[in-house]
C-alpha cells in the first residue's frame, strides 16, 4: 500500500502529518517552505 514517489503525494503526505501530529510536532519539526506553501494554496 506504498505510494509511488511523487512530488505531491509526498507533500499531501506531510502536511496530513503535520496536521494528525499536532502543533507539538509542528514546533518541534519547522515545516519545510514545500509544506508551507502547500498549506497556504
């Protein structure tokens, strides 16, 4: 059940992360520019 390496399925991945993990998480692991602007979009 592994996704193919793309760009943006990784980035989705990420910010689905972030978000499940928490603020704690967010803090703790500086989101990359990638993440930021895919949340912004």
């Amino acid at each position: 059940m592994e996704q193919p390496p793309d760009p943006t399925a990784t980035e989705d991945e990420a910010v689905t992360r972030s978000k499940d993990a928490g603020p704690n998480e967010e803090s703790r692991d500086e989101p990359s520019p990638a993440i930021l602007s895919a949340e912004q979009s």
